[in-house]
C-alpha cells in the first residue's frame, strides 16, 4: 500500500515558506498585545467536556468537537476554542491572581467542520483577555488592541470594519418589546447569528416560524426584521437596562472615534455564537469583495468564571484566527517578502571543512545566523543554492581566507565583495538587517 503524503482533512502542513508567514502574523500579534501589557499564557489541548458543554455554543459542542472517552473512561475533548480553559485557570487561582489580569495565547484549536475558505478543522488563534475591569474602559481597551494589530500588519481603515453590538440589549429586546419567552429567544438569537449565512427568503421564512399567531398579529416579527436592517433604535421602547445598553454602544463608539478608530458601527445582527457573552460583542469584517466576511471576533462573558464554583470575574475578551487572517493579508497584498532566517550562506572552497569550524562559530557567538554548505560541491553551484534560498549574503571560505584571517563577504544581491575579518563581517550584516 502507498501512503498518502496530504495531510488529515482540514488541517495544514506548514512548509519553511508558510511557517515564515506564521512565524510574521505571531511575531505581530505578541507585539501589540505586550505592548499594552498581556502575558502570554497556555493550557493543556486535551480538556474535560464538561467545561464546553457548560456554556459553548449547541453546535460546537454538538457537532463540531473532537471528542473521546479516555482509557480512564473520562470524557475529553480537544478544545475547540480557549475561552472556556483560561475561564477555568482564572478560577482555579482566583483569590491569587492580580487584577486587573491581562493576558492572551495563541493555542491550536480543532473543530470539525466543514473544510472551506477562511475555515479549516485546525487552526491557531489569538486569544486576548482582559479580567477585572466591569467598566466600559475594559471594551475600549480591548478593542484598540485589536485595532493595533490590525494596524501593526499594514491594514488600513478602509479596508474593515468593526461592528458593535450588545447582547444585554437584544436579550432585553427579545423579551421585552418582542415579548418572546426564553426558548423563542435562544433560537432566535441562533437565527440572527447565521443570519448572514442564509439565503435572506429562507431566513424570513425561519423567523417567522419562531413567532406564535399571536405575536404575529402585532407584527412582532416584521418589527424584528425591520429593527435588523437599521441602527437607529432612539425611537425603539426599550426597558431601562436595554436602553442602558444601547447608551453604552453609543458611548464606546465614541470613545473608539476619539482614539482614532472611525470605522466602527452598530449593527443589531451582530450576535456571536458563544452562549456565555453577557454585554458588548464584536465582530470586525473585512471589506474586500473577496473575502467579504467576519474575520475575528469577541465580546463580554462576565460570568464563566464563576462556573467553576467561584466568584464571578467581569471578563472581555477577542479571538483572531490565523486562517481568516491571512486570508486577508493576502488579498489586500500585506504578506511581506519571503525573508530567509539564514544571514550567510557560507561557500567552502576546497576541503576546509574542519578549519572553517572556528570562523564559522565566532560569527554565530555574533549574533549571525550561519549555514554552511558542507556538499563539496563547486562554488558556483553553491551560490545558486543560496540564491534560490533567497540568502542576501556568501562568505567564501578557502585555503586563503583561512590563512589571512579575512573572508570574502558578497552581497549576492548588490553585488558587492570585499575581505574582513569576522568582527566587520557581523558589523556589515548587522547593519544590513536593520535596513
């Protein structure tokens, strides 16, 4: 039998070449979240269900984790997503921790779904959480730490857009003005959730078969469907902590719009999926026509948790995927140039291997990252290696170098060469990394 070289359905295999756009989307990510001063922070990939099954959404749990009983006849999953799990590290040192708490991850995650752009069955996502502050500054903040690295990675306004939204507003809205009873509400708000995913015809038809006959007499869910389609609520009758919420919307977009971030909006279809959200949600959209879709998103979950059997932590926080991401660095252009982790491809002229160890190690104590080429074979095929491995630099190393104690360096891309020793070699790249 021949075996397959694909990887597993959904998942990637990261070549030198995507690892480097990785290793770039991360190298960003770590840098505005530190910047506003996240830790870093990890959890074990195997979790218990239960701590899922809890509060995360019917059809992740249901339909989309890969989960087993173990050989100790325990029920673990792979998580699907980390929110549940940093909950649970919260909480289990929640009297220790300092707060506010700010810190994010980046976990591999698996869901089984349907394998598509923008989504696979394997993933990585940056997850960024800010536990302790119940106030509205907690919103702002982590919001311009999203804006930030979107920012930091070439994006400019036009190309996304961040909506808002609340979900204490439509629950209350739900009740309330739509006089809905808990199960309407809880497939309605599924509803609105995959509203965009649905074709807008079938999408009437299930919201109408959510109301009763009655409800449809006071053409409560022509009022919904009319709601869904503008933001402007002023005029909407809303109970006081409804309205409050809508004032809190309003305020944070203004907050956003005095630091810079303009193109932020309100749009009541904005839901999350998750069933642990309590307050504000976001979703930021990319306004390509080719990848016009949410990218990554979050909101407030105040009561994880206290799941876990202790006091309630007000809690918001985000997750970016990479596979969305990058989707999106793509089709705007900002994947940057592919850039070689090697700084000199060292080209060894003759048998010079043993000797070349000692200049070779020093550049390397340096700070200079060096590959030798240790083929034996001619120098101009050597060259053509390092140039295919796109390396800006050679250093030749032969029977003269080594007994003058100066090495040839070449730019392979200026074409530049010249001898020095190894202290001016490391000063040379050195300087040409930082252009």
């Amino acid at each position: 039998m021949t075996l397959s070289t694909q990887p597993y359905k959904g998942a990637r295999d990261f070549y030198p070449e995507d690892k480097r756009i990785q290793k770039y989307m991360f190298g960003v990510m770590r840098n505005v979240a530190e910047r506003f001063g996240y830790e870093e922070y990890d959890a074990p990939i195997l979790e218990p269900l239960e701590i899922f099954t809890a509060k995360t959404s019917d059809e992740i749990v249901g339909e989309q984790t890969y989960s087993f009983e173990d050989r100790g006849g325990r029920k673990v999953v792979i998580r699907p997503e980390m929110t549940p799990s940093v909950s649970r590290m919260v909480a289990g040192r929640r009297q220790e921790l300092t707060y506010p708490l700010r810190w994010y991850s980046i976990p591999n995650l698996w869901r089984y779904e349907r394998p598509q752009r923008g989504r696979l069955r394997e993933h990585w996502q940056l997850n960024v959480d800010l536990f302790g502050i119940d106030g509205i500054e907690a919103e702002h903040e982590i919001l311009l730490v999203a804006d930030g690295i979107m920012q930091a990675l070439g994006a400019t306004k036009d190309m996304y857009t961040i909506k808002l939204n609340s979900r204490k507003l439509m629950n209350g809205l739900m009740r309330d003005y739509l006089q809905l009873d808990e199960a309407q509400a809880h497939k309605l708000s599924r509803l609105i959730d995959r509203m965009h995913k649905t074709d807008h015809a079938e999408f009437v038809d299930q919201v109408g078969a959510i109301f009763t006959p009655n409800q449809h007499e006071k053409g409560l869910d022509k009022a919904l469907l009319s709601l869904l389609k503008t933001s402007n609520w002023d005029e909407v009758s809303l109970d006081a902590s409804s309205s409050e919420a809508l004032k809190k919307i309003k305020q944070l977009i203004n907050m956003l719009e005095t630091s810079g971030i303009t193109n932020v909006v309100f749009d009541p279809t904005i839901m999350r999926g998750f069933d642990y959200y309590t307050d504000v949600v976001f979703e930021v959209f990319d306004n390509n026509p080719k990848n016009n879709r949410s990218m990554f998103g979050g909101g407030r979950y105040d009561g994880l948790v206290g799941l876990f059997g202790v006091k309630p932590v007000p809690t918001i926080g985000f997750g970016m995927g990479d596979v969305t991401l990058q989707n999106f660095l793509e089709d705007h252009g900002l994947i940057p140039e592919p850039n070689t982790e090697t700084d000199i491809y060292a080209v060894l002229i003759g048998d010079v291997y043993d000797r070349a160890q000692n200049a070779i190690s020093s550049l390397r104590g340096l700070g200079i990252n060096v590959t030798v080429d240790s083929t034996g074979r001619k120098p101009e095929k050597q060259i053509r290696v390092a140039l295919k491995k796109q390396v800006n630099y050679v250093l030749f190393i032969g029977e003269s170098e080594l007994n003058d104690g100066r090495f040839t360096l070449k730019n392979l891309y200026s074409g530049e060469e010249a001898r020095y020793d190894i202290q001016k070699i490391a000063s040379i790249v050195k300087d040409y990394k930082k252009t």
